[in-house]
DNA sequence: ATATTTTTTATATAGATGTTTTAAACAAGA
DNA sequence: TCTTGTTTAAAACATCTATATAAAAAATAT
C-alpha cells in the first residue's frame, strides 16, 4: 500500500516509541512530536490510536508471513523429500524476523510487542485481526514443523508454540534492556543476528523433546 | 510483614486487575471500586501505584526465591551427589509458582506480567528492586542448573535463561487467552498444573541442547 | 474516660489523555 | 478554475489520571 509522507514518518516514530514504552504508555503528543507532524494527522491517517496500532500490525504481520510461506514453496520446490527439519524451519523464521526489521532497529521490537499485545485479554479485536487473515499463510510451515516434533497430541503441540513464541517475544520485545544487561554484566554486546542463531537449537530441542508422562506429583 | 484487612483487599483487586489488563491499563479507581474501598487508600496504604506494584512484586517475588533456594537446599542435604537433573531443578520453578499462587488464580498471570514489565526500557528502577535484592537467593540453583546444561560460554547461558524465562513468562502472563484459545479450538481446557509440567521437558530439552557453532549465513 | 494515633472518607487539584473541530493553506488533476 | 485529497495550526472537547488535603471516624493508648 503506497503511502504518504506524513503517515509514514508517523509510523516510523510510532514504532521507535512502541518499542521501547510500550503501546499504551506512548501518547498521541510524543508520536506527533517526535514524527514533527501535527496532532490530528494520526486520527486523519489512522482513523484513531488502535488504527494506528493495527497498521503497524498489518506493515509486519503480513510480510513476515509472506516470507515464510515463499520460503516453504523454495524449500519444497527445490527437493521431492518432505523432510524438512526444524532447524532449517527455525532458520526460516530468523531470516523472515531479519527480514522484516529493514533497517528500521526498532521494528523487530515492536512486532514482538505487538504479538505479545495482542495475547492480551482486552484485545481481542487485535488478536482476531492479527490471526484469522494470517493463519492460513502459515498453516504449510506448522504442518512441516509438527512432522519433524516429537509425535504428540494437537494440544500439546499447540501449547508448545507458543513456549517457543514465548522465547521469540519476550527475549525480542526486550532486546534493548537485555542487550544492556549483557553488557554491563559481560562487557559483551552480541548482535541480534547472533541471538536469533543461538535460539534455533534451544527451540528445535524443545519440539524434539520427548513428552514427559509421568504424572505431575513426585512429592 | 501483617498487613491491615484494606491493603490486602487492595493488593487482591490489583493482582486480578493487572492480570487481565496490565499495569497503566489498570486505573487507581478501577482497582479502589474492585477492592471496595476510598480512592486515597492505594496512596495511605503504599505511597503511589508504583509503590503498590512494587508491593505486589515483593509479596511473590521473595517466597519464590525463597521455595527454591529451601528446595535447594533440602535436595543438597538429601543426597551427598552434587549432580542434580535440570528436569528436577525445573521441576523446583513449577512447583515454586504453584506455591507463590497460594488460591489466587489471577497471581501467576500477574506475577509473570510483572517480570515481563521490569524487562522494560523505562522500568529500571523496579528492576533493580526485584533482581539486586533477590538474586544471591538463586545462585545455587542456577549454579546447579548450568552443571546438567550444554557446556557453554557464560553469556550463552545468560541468553538460553531468559529463552526459557521468556516461555513461562509468555504462557502463564497470557494464560487466560490461551486456555480460551484452547477450548475454542480443541475444545479441551487444561489445567495450569499440567501446562507447567509440559514445560519441563521443553525447557530442560532447550538448556541441554548442544549449541551450533556453524555460522549463520547459509545463503 | 481522655488523649493520641491510625485509618477512612469525601472532595479538590492540576494536568494528561484521545479525539474533534474550525480555519486556513497547499498540491495535483480535471 | 473548480475540485479533491492533504497537511498544518490552534483551540477546545470531555473524560480520565494520579495524587493531595482536610475533616470525620475508628482504633489504640495512657
């Protein structure tokens, strides 16, 4: 969608400011302010602060998923053997986050920011937004990730996404502070390419993982 | 630390309220209407809402250190081996947070939400309260943790611990969408007991996972 | 019982919030 | 030239925000 000058410095500022305050604690006056662009062009542009949310949400939602899905098709495309493994799924995923953030340093952030927002009960809107256009793009990728996972049942397969996705979020949505951390604690900075590699064996050995059955009380 | 019958109507209104909306989505009248009591007792009670957040971290933050570091304990005392499964050590956590969450089902949600908040940028100052002061608590047990992981450098570790950090805070801060999730799509609905212990497999399968040295550029 | 302290109440404050309005300008196309 | 879509400026909107104050009430002490 071709957009104009004035929307797109309002998303660029939106996203630095989502990234690292969050949605909610960012006002309308700092988003304007920091885009120098008047106050009412974000209801103009956006309808409203969750139309501006929600663009943001669709500007990196949907490549991401277009990413995987192209990168699937290649994958497949080039070898009849429908083994794939799940590192080299995982891989996909790294590259479509790499993919997305351009060179915008605070998109990546706010993706996961918002993919975490949107787990949240009073978004619902967002949530159903986000997922029911998406899903579908994705739904070759799980397939192939599920057959290289330990065997186990839909729902334990589903709860097992979103431990990984928990990783993803969380260690992404607060890159920055944790980078800081780093630092301060190793004199070490690693970039973020280096992190998303270092995930790849962590969650792969998670859906490897042999289901335990064991009832939950040793006591 | 006894508390007067209003600050714990107070506190039992916050948690469930910042469990479901957050911490600057939940208004001082929201949670003084919920708890039934004035408007002015938040600020007699705990100075500010940032100090009733910081109350609300220290009431489960320090019994879920101190679970685990008696838990430590009692398994050092038992057995003269120093070899202790990270399944057994993961095992600690889980059965730690069932026991910070005491009857209150909002606890753990917010608990993990408060976790994810001290990750931010602008929260330094509650990160600092949380973790300076309880972190010698959990030495021995990450020192007992990293023994039954991958051999690994010590910012690998740093980084493969909020991995896993990022799972549990992800699921049990959202817990009530994804339980929804779940009965809407599989319709079953599991109890948080049996989800914690489909962690544990997950997470000990990500620490002993053998980190992949082949550089990230396969293009 | 009286004095003192602690807690609760109702109300006020000062400011921030998202959003809307009105006005005027600007650019591009028909 | 008329029209249409943008953008700015400034102000006002109604509502909400955390917090402060001061009086009333309750509890605790002497």
């Amino acid at each position: 969608m071709q957009r104009s000058k004035t929307a797109n410095q309002i998303l660029k500022a939106a996203e630095a400011l989502f990234s690292e305050q969050g949605f909610s604690e960012t006002t309308m006056r700092q988003i304007t302010a920091a885009a120098d662009v008047n106050l009412a062009a974000v209801n103009y542009h956006f309808g409203s602060k969750q139309g501006l949310i929600q663009a943001v949400s669709e500007k990196y939602l949907t490549p991401f998923c277009d990413y995987i899905d192209d990168a699937v098709t290649e994958r497949l495309s080039s070898q009849s053997g429908v083994t794939v493994t799940s590192d080299e799924l995982m891989e996909m995923v790294m590259r479509a986050l790499l993919e997305v953030r351009h060179d915008n340093t605070h998109a990546l952030s706010m993706f996961m920011r918002l993919l975490d927002l949107s787990y949240m009960k009073s978004q619902s809107v967002l949530r159903e937004y986000m997922f029911l256009q998406h899903h579908v793009k994705l739904e070759r990728f799980l397939e192939l990730l599920r057959n290289d996972s330990s065997p186990m049942e839909d729902d334990e397969f589903f709860w097992r996404l979103h431990f990984l996705m928990g990783s993803m979020v969380f260690t992404l949505s607060n890159f920055h502070t944790l980078i800081a951390i780093e630092k301060s604690e190793f004199d070490k900075e690693v970039e973020i390419e280096k992190v998303l590699h270092r995930m790849i064996p962590v969650l792969t050995a998670g859906l490897q993982a042999r289901s335990d059955k064991t009832f939950f009380c040793r006591l």
